[in-house]
C-alpha cells in the first residue's frame, strides 16, 4: 500500500515540497545555489521582491533544511545545501519499493493460480 | 539571474522482470479486479477492461485527501499492454498525499519460458537544481541513474 509512503520522513519532505511549491521562493534558491556565497542585499537586488520577503523566504528555506548561514560582522551570507533535496529522492524511491513489492506478490500470486 | 536553472522534471518508476507464465495468465491478474485485490493489494471499484473506462482504487488518506485515486484505462490490448492514469492527492498536502497526476503502464512481453513484464509508472514532477547537484556526490544526478540501474539489475531475475 501507499503506506509505505508515509511512513518515510514526512515532516522533511514536506517542509522541501513546500519550500519548493512557491515561485518567487525557488527563484530565491536557485539565485543561492548557483552563487558560492550571498547576502540579503544582494538576494533583494535580484530578485524583485522586497528585502522583508526575501528574509520570509530564506527562513523557510533554511527550516527546509535547504541553506545555511554564515554571519560574518553585521553581514549573514547564504549558501545552498544541496543534501536537503534528499527527501525528495526518498519520496520516489518508496513508490519505487511499492511496485517493487507488488511485483512480488504478483509472482506468489502467479505460482497459486498458475502452478 | 539564471531562472532557467531549476526546473521541474518529470521522473519515471521502472520495474521489468521475467515471470515463468505465459502473458495470458498476467494478463489475467492485471485486469481482473478481484485477483488485482490479492497483489496490489488494493480492489478497484468500477473496474473494466476497456478502454475509457473510469475506476477508482481506494488507500490510506491524507489531510483533505480522502485516499481515492482515480483511474481511466487508458490503452487495453490485451496480453500486450494495459495503460491507465493514477491521479489522486490534495493541494493540501506535501510529500504523500500530494497532488499525483501519473500514468501507470504495464506491457508484456512473451519470452522463452514465459513472460517479460516491465511496468512504467510516470509522471511524478520533482524539482530539480543542476547548479546545486553539480558537485555534490549521492546528488540528484547519481541517484537517478542508480534508479535505472537498479531496474536493469532486477531485469533478469
């Protein structure tokens, strides 16, 4: 059953997907990841959205599990964590393992009424 | 500002390996809803063999979702091939109980001694981040093709 899904680390995977489901957010960690190191300064300058915002986006972005932070003096810089995807990787390979038991139990089922 | 660089794409599921029947007694358990019941596990409701028809299989709930996923057969040839989409899930959710609009296919194939069965269940969009994966190992681009190699790997057992 799709159990199996449930059972993996939701409250991570959900705090990625939704994370991710936002545009503007995406573009926010996008614009991090492809960049070494960044501040808020300059994530606003780029992004088109208010530098309140960009902060709101960061902070879920960090909760996800998604960027770090570095302060440095008055300064925080940002940087991509790409191991928080990782969930999501977890999320496919479990319907992964579904079809993989189902085939399973469809060779015990064959063996039954197909001897 | 690269925007182009994360996109969504589209993954796949493949499962594909030999079974010592002939193609009609698969065909058998992949269209009968009663025999569907006893390996997948889950009995359809409305369930016919033909093409256009709508059916709906019933599993855990999650937030708003109720737990139905809807299905139409999509391509029904018999002992060759049985197409139908798998949608289900509620904005509501993230991880299980999200939103899936997927198809699942199954297509045999007679082999010696019996019969080759791959399924291919399509359709789930994840995000993706080249520039992020690049240089990280176990990333995005190593996993996908261990997926695939994983199913090459069950091909023959």
């Amino acid at each position: 059953m799709l159990i199996h899904a449930a059972m993996i680390q939701t409250s991570s995977i959900d705090e990625v997907m939704r994370a991710l489901a936002d545009p503007t957010r995406r573009a926010v960690f996008e614009r991090i990841a492809s960049s070494d190191e960044i501040n808020v300064a300059e994530l606003t300058r780029t992004s088109g959205v208010t530098q309140g915002a960009v902060s709101q986006h960061l902070k879920s972005l960090k909760r996800a599990g998604l960027v770090v932070e570095r302060p440095q003096g008055r300064n925080v810089f940002y940087r991509a964590k790409p191991e928080g995807l990782a969930p999501l990787f977890d999320w496919l390979s479990h319907y992964d393992a579904f079809w993989r038991e189902r085939f399973a139990n469809l060779r015990t089922l064959l063996k039954e009424i197909d001897p | 500002m690269n925007t182009a660089a994360l996109q969504t794409r589209a993954q796949e599921i493949v499962v594909d390996e030999a079974f010592p029947h002939a193609p009609e007694a698969i065909w058998r358990t992949l269209t009968s809803g009663e025999l569907m019941g006893r390996w997948l596990g889950m009995e359809p409701s409305g369930f016919e063999p033909v093409a256009g028809n709508r059916f709906t299989y019933r599993t855990t709930s999650a937030g708003e979702w109720d737990g139905t996923i809807q299905c139409e057969a999509l391509d029904v040839i018999p002992n060759e091939r049985f197409a139908y989409s798998w949608k289900g899930g509620h904005e509501g959710n993230a991880g299980y109980g999200a939103p899936l609009d997927t198809v699942v296919t199954f297509t045999l194939e007679k082999v010696e001694g019996g019969t080759r069965l791959r399924l291919v269940h399509s359709g789930f969009v994840l995000p993706r981040n080249d520039t992020a994966y690049r240089n990280m190992s176990g990333g995005w681009n190593k996993v996908v093709p261990r997926i695939g190699a994983m199913t090459g790997e069950h091909a023959s057992s």
